[in-house]
C-alpha cells in the first residue's frame, strides 16, 4: 500500500510560479511510475505529467510542454511538479498519483493508476 500527500497548492497570479510536492509512505516509488493529474469544476481529470522513477524518463500532456517540469528526490521518496507561467485554466485541483506501469502508459491510461493523493487546490487568478 502507498500513501500519497500533495502539497504546493494555492492562489496565485497568471504568470506566477508554484511547486507542488507529493511525498509517498507505507513504500517507495522505486518500482512504480509517478505523476500528476489535474481536475477543474465540472471537467474530467485529466493527464499533467509522470516519470519513470527507475530511469527518470518523463511524459507530459501537450498543453503544459515548457510550462511544467516533474522531478523526483529518491532520498526523500518524493515527487515535484515545478508550474511555471501560469494561466488563469490551469485553475484545478491537482491530484498525485502512482502506478506500476510506464510513465507513458499513465498518460495515455488513467486507469493504469493504483494510488491517488487526496488533491491539492491550485487557483490562478487573471
């Protein structure tokens, strides 16, 4: 069993930055892919990022390219979502989450993922 905590979230201005954090107990990311989902009201949850934790490859939703960075530190089992040059739609509540399979196949698949953090809000005012 892993446990997911996000943190990072908050109200911030279009162009701003914010890190998130997501930090995993009970075990370790090592044999699992992680990433980062995102839901805003009445929308689906939708694809943001993942890595690879064995090999730190990455995979990232088109619409975040550039803007967004994931990353992980192995010594504190932790994985970042660095958001730079916010806009006013990346308003949403964004959600960790792990799973065995590829950084990939979590992008293309959410039902790939086996964990989920309970969600940290993340506004952009304009």
């Amino acid at each position: 069993q892993v446990q997911l905590v996000e943190s990072g979230g908050g109200l911030v201005q279009a162009g701003d930055s914010l890190r998130l954090s997501c930090a995993a107990s009970g075990r370790t990311f090592s044999t699992f892919s992680a990433g980062w989902f995102r839901q805003a009201p009445g929308k689906e949850r939708e694809f943001v990022a993942a890595l690879n934790w064995r090999d730190g490859g990455t995979y990232y939703a088109d619409s975040i390219k550039g803007r967004f960075t994931i990353s992980r530190d192995n010594a504190k089992n932790t994985v970042y979502l660095q958001m730079n040059s916010l806009k006013p739609e990346d308003t949403a509540v964004y959600y960790c989450a792990a799973g065995r399979s590829t950084a990939q196949a979590m992008g293309n698949n959410r039902k790939t993922v086996d964990y989920w953090g309970q969600g940290t809000q993340v506004t952009v005012s304009s």
